[in-house]
C-alpha cells in the first residue's frame, strides 16, 4: 500500500498553491487550524503510558471501507461542540447508509465476493467540527517517521495503523462539505454528498473530487426563478440564512435572475448565524419599506423559517407575504408549525423523491437489541420514546420514565421517513457501482480485491464515480455531469390549508431543466384563487406611457399622454398628425370630425332673417321702380343708376346664403367674386351721384355752364368703370390663386381634443377677405367724404343729406365690424361669429341705404301719390341762382327760417 510522507504532503500543497491563492477570505483562517490539527492527529505519535483517543465513530469491518459524514447532533451551545440528538436529519440518515450497506453486501451481482465497511464520523453540525473528525479518513495515506521519536520514559511510541478509507458518503450540510472537501481533495479522496446543494461546489477547479447526488442550488435557484414568472411576479425580496447555503442559494437566484431579465430585486436581507432579539422584527419592518414586493425568496433553515413567520404574525401582516421557500423547507410541517395560516400560500421547491419502502420495513425492525452498531442509536431511542435508559453509575431522572427496551419505532412513536434518505442510499450506490466497474476492469474474472485495487486509487474512481448511470432506490437515474452534479428534478409543493379536507403540502408541478406548473391547483389565503401580485408597478392603463425609475427596469411611474398625444408604445407618446386627434383610450389617432356653417346653425339663422328681409324689400322698391318708372319721382331719383345701386344692395344680401352655403369651388368663386362686388357696386354709385351734386353746385358758384360728365349717361360710364376695378382685381386673384376648398384644423383646436374641429372653408384668409372689401370701403369713405361736403346743400334740392346720412350710419356699423372681426381671432367658434358678423354688417349696411335713400320715396308713390307730379323745369342757371340766394338766405338768417321758402326741383333728366 503506497504511503505518502511529509515531502509528499508538502507536494500536495504545492500543487493547490493556485487554489489556496483564490481561496476566499472567510476560509482564509482554515489552514491554520488544517495544519495544526493534521500535526495533532497525524504526526504526533502515541505513546505506551498516553490515553489514545478514537473520534467518536461506527466502525464497520469491510474489505473496501467508505466514510460517513453526517449531522447525527446539532450544534453545542458555547464552549460545547456538539448539543442535541437530531433524528431524522441524523439518525435517519445515518441508517440509510447502514441499510445500504446491507444491501450491497447482500447482493450477488454487485461487488461479489467483496464488503464493503465503513467509519461513520458525527459532525455535530459544525463545519469546523466535522473537519477534526473528518481527518480521520486521511489518516493511512501519511507516513509517519518516528525513528528519532522517543517517549519521555525513553519507549518507542506505539504506531496505531488506521484504515484506509477509499471514498466519503457527506455531508449533509453545504459549508461542512466545503470544509471536508477542501482536505479530501488533498489526499484524492473521492467525495458524493446526498444533500449539500451550494452553487460553490460546482467549481471542479476547487472541489475535483466531490459529486453529489443532489442537484445544485443553482438548478434550484432557476426553478424558483421559472415559478416567480411563471406567477407574474417581477418584483420580489430575497432572505438568506447566514452560511453558505443560503447566501449561495440567494447569490444564484439574483445571477440568474439578472441574466433572464425581467425580474427585479425589493430587498436582500441576510439572517445572522445568532439573531439577536427583535432581529426578525426589523426583517418583517423592512421588508414592509417595499410593500408591493409581496414576494419573498427564502433560502434559510428551519428556525429561521419559523422565526419569519412569527415576526410577520407579530406584526398583522397575515396573508400579505407569499413565500417561495428552498429545499430547506421543502414539505416539512416544523418551520410552520403554529404558524399555519401565515405560511398558507407557500410555494415551495424540494428534489424529487420517493419513499423507500424496503427503508421503512428496515428502520421500524430496530431496536437495542439489534442495532448495537449504531452507537448513536440508544440516544436516539431515548428521544424518540421519552424515556431513560439505565446505566452504570447515573441516577434515573425520576420526570423521565424508563426505557424497556419493548418500545417500537412507528408504533409507540410517530415516523416518517426523512427526505434525503432516498439520495444517502443512491450515494452509497453510486460509490459501490463505481467500484464494482474498477473491479471489472482492474480484476477481471478475479474474486475479491486484487493488487490493481490494493490500494484503490482515488483519481482512478473519481472517473469511475463520473461514469455511473443506474436507476437509484426511486427509479430515477443517477448519473454526474463533468462538475459532479446531479440532473435537476424538482417537485413543486404549495402549502394549503382552506376548500382542502387535508390541509398540507399539495404538489402543485414538476421542474426537470423547465417547469411545469399546474396553476388550476393553486390556492392563496382564505381560498383565493387569483394570484396575488408581487409587482413593482402596476400595468400602466391604455393611454399611458412608462416612465421608468432609474436603476430598476422593473418600476415606473405612468404618465397620461394629455392633450393631442397618444400612446405610441410602451414608453413613448406621441403627437397625433394635424388632421386627427387622440381616440377615446389613446391607444391611437382617429380623425378630426369636419363640420361647416349649417343653416340650422343660431348663427346662420340670424343672418339669413335679415338678408331674407333684404331682399323681399330691394325686390319690392325694384318692382315699385319699375311699375312707375316714367313717373317724377322716380326720374327725379335718377332712375338709371337706383337700378344700379339696388342691384349692388341685392347681392349685398344675397352674399349672406354664399358665406353660409358648404364650401365648394363654385361657391368659394362667387364668394370671391359678390362678396366685394355689391358693396363695390352700391358705393360706386351712391359716389357717382354724391359728385354730381359736389360738382354741380361748385361749379355753380364759379360760372352758369354747367359740369361735365352730368348725364345719366355719364354717370354710369363713371360707375362701370369705379366697378370695373373691383372686378378685374378679383379675375386676377382667380389666375394667380384659383379658389378652392381648405379644411382648417388649427382654428378649432381647444386643449380638450374632444372639441377638436376641422373646419370646411373656402381658401379665404382673414387679410385676403379684408383685401377684398378694401376698395369698397375705399369708395364708401370717398362717398362720405362727398357727403360732408355737400352738407350745406338744400335737402329740397337733393338726395346730398340721405346719402350723407346713409354714409355716417354705414360708417359706424363698420367700425363696429372691424373690433368684433377681428377680436374673436383666438374665439374656438371664431369662424361662426365673424361669418355671422360679416353677412350682418352688410345687411345693416345695405339696409341703412335702402332705408335711407328709397323707402321714402316707395312710400309717397305709393302712399302719396299726389305728390309724385312733375314741378316746373327751371335752367340750370335759374336752379343755381335759386339755391345760392337760399343758402345766403339760409346763412343770414342763423336758426330762423323762413316760412315761405321756394321749392326749386331741378331737372334730373339733364
């Protein structure tokens, strides 16, 4: 058998310089202790008069001998290294391997001829502890040299030959097998542990020999992953116990939970390894700083577990926590005890197993009598029955009764197998079909173990460990990949406690390599079926964007796309296009409605009355014009150009149905064309005559011959050709801007989009509509101008003072006009109030003229017709002296006037 001397330990340490270089600084106080204990243990020697010291251990003859590391204690208080029995996690666990064992050595077919043994180590569930122990497996691989040593008697020390141990069954738990694998791997002693889980392990470079039967805790990790979305859920807290396993387990979750993207992290907070009092209440407290994350990752122990539910009892916070709970909570009924209805709702994650029913026949067969191999067992027998053992030398505890050794496991005390037993008896399988497959090929056909396995070879059955596939005690496979790990098979339990006859841990789905979760199965607090959130930030609703919080993609504010925006996508809102407005939930744009003038419309009804009345009365003075036409009157109010001045008032009114009529070319052209034009034509002519009769009476004073250009003739020459001005101007805007239609969607565009108009209009702007009366309102100042002028004439003589008078009034109407135009530009109905101001101050303007200037004359044909007679022709110079000598009179006489003035009515007709 090779031995490994001092030099060759020193050779090993060389050769993990590496490693021992990136070794973490909580381990960095290890080696110390490793060295001094591995002095202790192996160097020094024993002599004759010294009490030799055995761990305390199962020995169990064999020809191949496996070690065993479990938790078969719990950790010592202070100054203590191991405290209370622990029987399932320890015992349990420990009898698994036992009955493998005997199955093993059982079976014909595998390892024939050869027995397995084994050296069972308790670690009191200390990593630090479980490392003195463990180096009892190391202890045949170094030579000691003790020629030089003697004893202080002067007698040669006595040397114990240990045995060799090939391969490890542990641990159980993650930092004790670190600890273990960390000296293992010094001596190439092969390592398969059935319930250390730590993402750490699965660094081949650091931990070569170990393999577990157990997936990693990342495999894990990525299952809770899977369920936390598979719930909705983007937003949640972690909660870690203080130690490897549960910082790795946390670690792993928040590694893989950042690569698969759309998961965020509330709080991560950590369990100290001794709480101090109050400390879980300030877990519950600040776990509450970030209430929407209802969801909380546990990876803890049991009292842990138990301790958080309590503080969220403590603080009425009953039902608003959901738990997704590691392994290390599984489907144990000890961390909810008395905390039920907190932990109702629960999910939680736990390898796939199976009851080994040949297990249970095994451990309920123990007793004293027959498991005196197990030195733990009467210890465990004490707890489980609640009774005392006699020994030698104590005193029975008179509150305890005595054990009779009678008592039965399963029916004087209740059982359940533990849930790693399964994966201690695949371990222990998976190291003897290793073996067997050695034997195979390094002794074939040979019985027993032959040289080529003597010593067996610990890298050479590491690739034999890594190589093995065979259906364990569940009938699931076993098998590693390159890292030693187990495949991930997981259940999926949720406790449940309301509409179930059975309250308890109900599988609820499967996770191999993805999920399968059966979400119909699922039930929450009091029954509910609906999945409670554990969201950052709610679904913005439609219409609104994110706007996202910096530094965690899975929070945001939402903020309403107000005004003529609407929701482009998830995080963008945009202005719709001129012509439409937002839909109703601002998911989109949808067209503005179109609307126009309608003659329904208050606006338009007011307007249309008046040009109604208009016309029924021009149309009525033309007709009464025309019926006594060749009367005095009606040549004495110079008929030619009444015919004239009527028409222009005519389709004054008449402008008022083409300003309320729907938009369209034709209409927008005689828009153009009248809305100028008549007024153009009723000033042209009211300017004509008011010129005559300046001229007239001015030339008058001046000589007898009378003006040119007096004659009905002339007058209307002067009148075309004052109109011809208006009318070529319009043809020319016809050529360089021909009229068409627009829709103005600017105009009515009030903040709420709701109101929001386009508005169907001829292409007339507000400057190109005052462009177009700007030449009449030219003639209609030219007009009063005349008009002020011809004031001193005698109104008997002329129609000088109606016209004046028509033109003052015309005057006011319009500067009334301009300030309502043009002060309702910013109104949202300023196209219904200028177009009704428009069409009124014109009616009133041709109104005021028709009022003025013909409805007195109507009124004496019609109503007085003895005064409609021809008076005596006089020669302009007899009517220029008359009307001189009466203005002088006029003049003279101040406000008294005459009573008999001389009425002179000058011949139109010239």
């Amino acid at each position: 058998m090779t031995k490994h001397s001092p030099t060759s330990l020193l050779r090993h340490q060389q050769h993990t310089a590496s490693w021992g270089q990136s070794w973490s600084s909580r381990h960095s106080t290890t080696w110390p202790r490793l060295f001094l204990v591995l002095w202790v243990w192996l160097i020094a020697p024993t002599c004759a008069h010294q009490h030799s010291h055995q761990p305390h251990s199962i020995k169990i003859p064999g020809d191949i001998t496996l070690g065993g590391l479990f938790p078969v204690h719990s950790k010592g208080p202070s100054g203590l290294p191991c405290g209370e029995i622990k029987k399932e996690k320890g015992i349990h666990r420990l009898e698994a391997m036992l009955y493998a064992l005997d199955q093993i050595n059982s079976d014909p077919d595998l390892l024939p001829n050869i027995t397995l043994g084994a050296r069972v180590l308790d670690t009191c569930s200390r990593d630090t502890y479980a490392l003195e122990q463990s180096l009892t497996f190391v202890q045949a691989l170094i030579q000691k040299d003790t020629s030089d040593i003697r004893c202080s008697n002067g007698e040669l020390p006595i040397i114990r030959k240990p045995e060799r141990v090939v391969g490890v069954i542990g641990a159980s738990a993650s930092s004790v097998s670190i600890m273990v694998a960390n000296v293992l791997r010094l001596f190439e002693i092969p390592q398969i542990s059935y319930a250390s889980t730590a993402p750490e392990l699965s660094d081949n470079n650091r931990y070569d020999f170990f393999s577990r039967v157990v997936p990693p805790d990342s495999y894990q990790a990525q299952a809770m992953v899977d369920i936390v979305k598979a719930l909705g859920w983007n937003y949640v807290s972690t909660l870690a116990s203080e130690g490897n396993y549960g910082e790795s387990g946390v670690d792993a979750f928040v590694q893989i939970s950042r690569e698969a993207g759309g998961l965020c992290i509330a709080q991560s907070m950590k369990i100290p390894r001794d709480p101090k009092p109050g400390e879980f209440d300030k877990i519950i407290k600040r776990l509450m700083e970030t209430p929407n994350a209802r969801g909380v990752i546990i990876f803890a122990n049991e009292d842990d577990i138990k301790q958080v539910l309590g503080a969220a009892r403590k603080a009425n916070l009953t039902g608003h926590f959901k738990f997704v709970g590691s392994d290390s909570w599984g489907a144990k009924s000890s961390p909810i005890l008395d905390h039920e209805d907190v932990a109702e709702g629960a999910v939680t994650i736990l390898p796939k197993r199976a009851s080994i029913d040949g297990f249970d026949q095994y451990f309920i067969s123990r007793s004293l009598e027959n498991n005196r191999r197990n030195i733990w067992f009467a210890e465990f027998w004490e707890d489980d029955f609640r009774c005392k053992l006699t020994r030698p030398g104590i005193k029975l505890d008179p509150e305890k009764k005595k054990c009779t050794g009678n008592e039965r496991i399963g029916r004087d005390s209740p059982y359940e197998q533990e849930g790693k037993v399964q994966f201690v008896i695949d371990a222990v399988y998976a190291m003897a079909h290793a073996l067997h497959n050695m034997h195979v090929d390094l002794c074939p056909g040979a019985a027993g173990v032959c040289d080529k396995m003597d010593p067996v070879e610990g890298r050479s059955l590491l690739t034999y460990i890594r190589s093995v596939n065979f259906n364990g005690s569940a009938g699931t496979g076993v098998l590693f990949n390159e890292n030693g790990d187990a495949p991930g098979r997981y259940d999926i339990f949720q406790y449940q406690m309301t509409n179930t006859s059975n309250p308890g841990y109900k599988v609820i789905g499967q996770w191999t390599n993805n999920l399968r979760l059966n979400r119909e199965e699922m039930q929450w607090s009091e029954g509910d079926r609906q999945t409670p959130p554990s969201v950052c930030s709610f679904p913005c609703r439609p219409g609104e964007r994110k706007k996202m919080v910096k530094g965690v993609p899975c929070c945001w504010h939402c903020e309403l796309c107000d005004g003529y925006h609407y929701q482009a996508d998830e995080f963008t809102c945009e202005t719709c296009p001129f012509d439409t407005r937002p839909t109703l939930n601002r998911t989109g744009c949808r067209p503005t409605p179109i609307i126009k003038l309608e003659w329904y419309s208050p606006w338009a009804v007011v307007p249309v009355f008046l040009a109604v009345l208009g016309i029924i009365a021009t149309l009525s003075i033309i007709i009464t014009f025309v019926r006594f036409n060749d009367t005095p009157m009606v040549r004495a109010a110079g008929r030619e150009l009444s015919y004239v001045l009527l028409t222009g008032i005519f389709l004054i009114y008449f402008i008022t149905f083409l300003m309320i009529a729907e938009p369209g070319a034709v209409v927008c052209a005689f828009r153009r064309l009248l809305l100028g034009l008549g007024m153009c034509i009723t000033y042209s002519a009211m300017l004509t005559k008011t010129n005559r009769i300046y001229r007239i009476f001015e030339q008058g004073k001046k000589s007898v011959t009378p003006p040119r250009f007096i004659s009905p003739t002339s007058q209307l020459v002067i009148t075309f050709i004052l109109i011809s001005f208006q009318v070529v101007g319009v043809f020319i805007w016809f050529g360089v801007v021909p009229p068409h239609t627009i829709v103005d969607y600017e105009e009515l565009r009030p903040p709420d989009p709701e109101l929001a108009r386009g508005i169907l209009k001829c292409d007339m702007s507000d400057l190109s509509l005052i462009c177009c009366l700007s030449y009449s309102i030219v003639l209609m100042v030219t007009c009063t101008v005349y008009a002020v002028k011809s004031r001193g004439v005698p109104e008997t003589f002329n129609e000088a003072k109606p016209i004046g008078f028509t033109m003052y009034t015309t005057c006011i109407v319009w500067l009334a006009f301009v300030p309502i135009f043009f002060g309702t530009a910013q109104s949202t109905e300023k196209m219904f109030i200028q177009t009704t101001t428009l069409t009124v101050s014109m009616s009133l303007s041709a109104s005021v003229s028709l009022g003025m200037l013909y409805i007195p004359k109507v009124y004496v044909i019609i109503f007085h017709p003895e005064q409609n007679v021809q008076k005596r022709k006089r020669s302009f110079k007899s009517v220029v002296q008359a009307a001189t000598m009466s203005t002088h009179i006029s003049q003279n006489a101040g406000a008294d006037k005459q009573n008999g003035e001389t009425r002179i009515e000058p011949d139109r007709s010239q």
